[in-house]
C-alpha cells in the first residue's frame, strides 16, 4: 500500500483559488471605478453650482452676466469675480491633451456642449449674440456633460 504525504494543493485546488481571486479582484476594480466616476461627477455638479452663483452674484452688481472670453480671462475673472477659483471652471478630466477647451495649455469653458470640458452658453434677453461691448449679456446656460452621458444643465436665475 502507497501512501502519499499530502502537503500541496492539487491542480483543480490551485486553479479554483485562481478564479475566485480573480472574480474578487474584477468586482473591486468596477466598485473602485464606479465610485471614481461619481465622485467626479458630484464634483461637476457642485463647480456648475459654484459658477453659477458667482454669475449671480456678478449680475446683482452689474445688471449683466460676463461674456464668454471675459470668463475665460483669467486677469479678468480675478478682479470681477475674485471668489471663483481656476478649478471650478476646469472638468475633473481635462487635460492639455483635450484641445477643444485648451488654449495655451490651460482650460477654458467652451460655447458648445463636450464631454470633460464646461459649457457657458450666454445671450442676450433675444437670445443673440452677445459680448457686453455692444449688447449686454442677460442670460447663460451652464452644462457639464457626466460620466454616462448625461448632461447637468443650469440656466440663469433673471
């Protein structure tokens, strides 16, 4: 009679071990990844919010909303609106790589709706054009576009 000192795993022990491992490993990956995504999107929502109460608090003083390229004027934005920080007006995914709203490798709100970018669409009271030169600026619409695809919009409040 053989008798065989069992100190090992056997092949099918080993690879049970292996697929429950990676099973474990696949499920904390997308938990990670899911709680990732929304934390980035909370913080979309809260910069959209954060803007759009310093645009109000902008028009209360001066009867207009700012133009686009005065938003995007850093000089300017911090003499007018010296509460707003750079990275309320920066998606927690930009890059220099993303070149719609990158201009001298900074970020930039945009006039047209794009994933990791913000959007500040404002016109006048006609809805036209306006650069607060010749028309003032009466009204804006804030988008961040979420992970998932969707959008969260805010208008202005006049």
């Amino acid at each position: 009679m053989n008798t065989h000192d069992s100190r090992g795993f056997t092949l099918i022990e080993l690879l049970i071990i292996v697929v429950i491992v990676g099973i474990l490993g696949t499920l904390v990956a997308m938990t990670y990844s899911g709680i990732q995504s929304k934390n980035r999107n909370s913080q979309r929502q809260a910069d959209i919010k954060i803007l759009q109460s310093t645009l109000e608090t902008y028009y209360a003083q001066y009867s207009k909303y700012p133009s686009l390229a005065q938003l995007n004027d850093a000089a300017w934005v911090s003499k007018n609106m010296p509460d707003l920080k750079p990275q309320n007006l920066q998606d927690p995914q930009w890059s220099k790589n993303v070149k719609a709203c990158t201009v001298d490798g900074n970020s930039t709100v945009i006039g047209a709706t794009m994933a990791k970018c913000y959007t500040y669409q404002v016109t006048t009271a006609e809805s036209s054009a306006c650069d607060n030169v010749k028309t003032d600026c009466a009204q804006y619409t804030l988008t961040a576009m979420l992970e998932g695809g969707e959008k969260f919009v805010k208008g202005s409040l006049n």
